[in-house]
C-alpha cells in the first residue's frame, strides 16, 4: 500500500482483497466504508452499510445479493419462487405494480375493478 518515501500516497488494488469493489462501491472513497483509519475487520455484509427499506416490511431478510447487485438498487430482480406468474396482468416483473406500498401488502384495485371471480 505505501511507498519507502513515506506512509501518505498510499494504494491499493482493491481486486487483490476479499471484497473486490465493483459497481458503484468503485467510486466510493475510502473513508465510507474505513471510517477512523480502520482497514482490517471492516464487515462486507450489504446490511452493515444498507438497512433494509421499510418497502421490504421484512420480508425478503439480509440476502440484498439474489435481487439487487452493485450497480445500483434498480432495477432490481427477484428470482424466488410466488404465488402469481411475476409478468401477472402485464406487471413487467416490477415488485411495485402489485406492492405499492410495501412488500407485505397486496392493492390488486390498481388494475382489478372488486373482488375476485369465484367462478374460475
């Protein structure tokens, strides 16, 4: 990380550590996530630095990596299994068509008109 010629200037190919930055972590300073100097035990886990949003209502628990990546929160992808086709009535895969408000409420009155058929 330093040179012989003094301890400031210091460098560090991040790819070489266990936690190769990528996406937008890249263009972080170090300082984010290294607060007060400390270098080593710096957790790598999403929730040490992002708390889970209220939208998620506890739902999807600390596993940010099966629907998010590094490159930003959105658009975001959700392979799990559920309980309706994910493209349902046109939604186009997007959480928020069916979840407006938070992952643990349903508003199917977005594109349905009263209850559902108790005929099919």
């Amino acid at each position: 990380c330093h040179t012989t010629g003094g301890w400031q200037g210091a460098s560090l190919d991040h790819n070489l550590t266990g936690f190769p930055l990528t996406g937008r972590h890249a263009g972080i300073g170090c300082a984010s996530c290294h607060g007060g100097g400390s270098y080593q035990g710096t957790p790598t886990a999403c929730a040490s630095c992002h708390g889970e949003p209220g939208y998620h209502a506890g739902v999807l628990g600390s596993d940010c990596a099966s629907c998010h990546d590094t490159g930003g929160w959105l658009p975001a992808r959700y392979n799990r299994g559920h309980s309706f086709n994910m493209n349902h009535e046109g939604a186009g895969r997007s959480c928020r068509t069916c979840h407006p408000n938070s992952l643990g409420s349903t508003d199917c009155s977005t594109c349905h008109d009263g209850p559902p058929d108790d005929d099919d």
